[in-house]
C-alpha cells in the first residue's frame, strides 16, 4: 500500500476518521479508528501533513502528532465548510480537510503550547465565575423584590443588599435561611474570582506583551492578558486592519456591481475578546464625558458625528489596530499630541 503524505482527520471523543492521499493525490488511506488505535497508526507512520478542525481537545491532538514528527494544521471550522461535498458525515469531513489544508490562502490556527492552553483556561475560569456570580446577584435581587426590599442597581451595592436582607427580621424563618444560603454560595463564588483574579494579574505582570498592550488607556490588564493569551502571532497579520478584521470589528460587506454596502460589523473571532474591548472603549468614553480622560481629535469629532454605541466600537476597533502594532514591534504606547493651529 502507498504510504499517505497528506491526511485529514476528523476527531471526537473515542473514533477517529482518516482521509489519506499520495503524491498523486491518490486517496490511499480512508478508515476509522479508535482512539488507541488512531495512536499507534501514527506512531508507526513517516513524517506526514496532518490536517485537523480546530475544535475540542484539537491543539492535545496538534501537539501528540508533532512529538510523532508530523506536521499539523488546525483549520477553523467555517474555512472547511466550503469543500465538503453533499451530505454530512465524518467520510466527508475528513476528506474536505485533506482538501482545505492545500489551499494557497488558507488560514490556520496556531497549536498552542501547554502553557498558553493553561493561560488560556485561566480567563475562561474567571469567565465562567463572573458569569455565577452575576446570576446569582440577580437571583438574590429578584427573590429580594417578592419580599418588597429592593436596592439600588450594580454589583457594588449587592453586598449593602445582602446585608439588609439578612438583618430584616420581618422574614419568613424559611426565606431567611434561603437567603443565608445563597449569601453564603454568593460570598463563595466572590472568594473564588478573587483568587483567580490575583493569578491573573500576577500572570499579566510577568507577560511583556501584555503588561505592553495595557499602556492603551481602555484597555486593562484583562483585556490586555486576552489579546496576549488568545490571539494568534502578530505576524499573522498583515495589518492592524486584518487583526481588527479576525477580531470582527469590522463592518459586514455587501457590495455588488460597484456599489458598496457595508453593514454592521461581523462579530466574527472570539466574542468574549470582542466585548471586553468595547466595553473598555465604553468606560473610556465615560471618563471622557466626565472630564477626566482629554479625547484625541480623531475620538472628540467623532463624538461630534455619530451616537456613542457606535463610537465605542470604531474605538475598540482602534484599540485592536494600536495592540497589533505594540504586539509587532515592540514598545508601548504613547498619547498623540495634539498640535495647535497656525
């Protein structure tokens, strides 16, 4: 049997799908395997170009196949969309991705180490404890209100409201152990984010990159460690336009016949990372509206021209421009002058 130089392989849990071809594009290599199996099939192959979604479990799979000697290419999903063939299963799957990886203009996805993987699931950690403790707050506040005891909005006051709801004696005994035991489950949840929080920051000191993005007034040592952690080597990139188009701050074409016709922007990337920039050109607006922050030229005539949602995107959507130059060359970044009319 002719050994495969290209294969594409669709994974999940337990079985394994290999599409394989020869030097003449000859498919050589079409059968599923199990997990163990899939090991052992690649331990014993020559070095070969190993073409995998980036899903799931894919950058364990990208780093197991490189200590073999192989060469692996994570494609994003939407990218192999496109070249699979009619009906949907792992056969065509696998084959599309032997197919995709080939492409001239295909863009990858790089296998990140066991380090960044970590860093990485650190913030999806904070992610998903900030999102707990925002339930939970709401529940408390809406359990609260049946009760007649209402507080004032933010989370800065949910701690004031805990407190007062605790101390009110008018309660039911059952309402207030339930209220006990969600303040408890909340003061919890708050103990955890706090310690994630400080690892965070402590990686975001020892990170150059990052500690150089947070010189960008809006953007924090959250925003600044996700630049760092999730997005892909700057040299990726063309432009800080490109960056900021793989971040989907840019608008939506629908041009035709030669008209153009931009939409909203396409929210394509990672949305998380997407939404912490905005909202940090959201807080840097606000300081701005209240004097404490002075706006460049560029940021004070837009302010003049468009509504401030709007605003607060062309602003993340710099930010992003700003971070994939600091990212490239180095530095930090610097406040433009403003220069006085002659």
């Amino acid at each position: 049997m002719n050994v495969p130089v290209r294969i594409g392989m669709d994974t999940s849990k337990s079985v394994f799908q290999l599409h394989g071809v020869d030097e003449n594009e000859v498919v050589v290599v079409r059968r599923q395997f199990r997990r163990a199996e899939m090991i052992r099939y690649f331990e014993r192959l020559p070095p070969v170009l190993v073409a995998i979604e980036s899903c799931g479990s894919s950058h364990h799979w990208g780093r197991l196949l490189q200590s073999f000697g192989h060469e692996v290419k994570l494609i994003p999903p939407q990218y192999v969309k496109a070249y699979v063939k009619r009906g949907k299963n792992d056969a065509a799957d696998a084959e599309a991705l032997c197919e995709a990886v080939t492409r001239p203009s295909m863009r990858f996805v790089p296998v990140k180490s066991k380090e960044r993987q970590a860093a990485c699931m650190l913030m999806t950690v904070r992610e998903r404890l900030v999102s707990v403790k925002s339930q939970l707050s709401n529940a408390f506040r809406s359990y609260a209100a049946e009760f007649g005891i209402v507080g004032p909005a933010g989370r800065q006051n949910v701690a004031a409201l805990i407190k007062r709801v605790l101390e009110d004696d008018s309660l039911p005994e059952m309402a207030r152990d339930l209220f006990r035991l969600q303040a408890d489950e909340y003061a919890a949840v708050q103990a955890r984010l706090a310690k994630i929080e400080a690892k965070l920051l402590k990686w975001h000191r020892e990170d150059d990159i990052s500690r150089r993005i947070a010189t960008i007034p809006g953007v924090g040592p959250i925003g600044s460690s996700m630049l760092s952690m999730k997005a892909p080597p700057p040299e990726t990139f063309r432009s800080g336009r490109d960056f900021a188009a793989w971040l989907g701050l840019t608008p939506k074409d629908h041009s035709t016949g030669g008209r153009q016709r931009l939409g909203g922007i396409t929210k394509a990337g990672d949305s998380i990372l997407r939404s912490t920039l905005i909202v940090g050109a959201t807080a840097l607006l606000r300081h701005v509206r209240k004097g404490r922050h002075k706006p460049t030229p560029w940021l004070a005539s837009l302010l003049e021209r468009k509504p401030p949602k709007l605003v607060a995107v062309a602003l993340a959507n710099k930010f992003a421009r700003i971070a994939w130059r600091l990212m490239i060359s180095g530095g930090v970044y610097k406040q433009p002058v403003a220069t006085m009319p002659t």
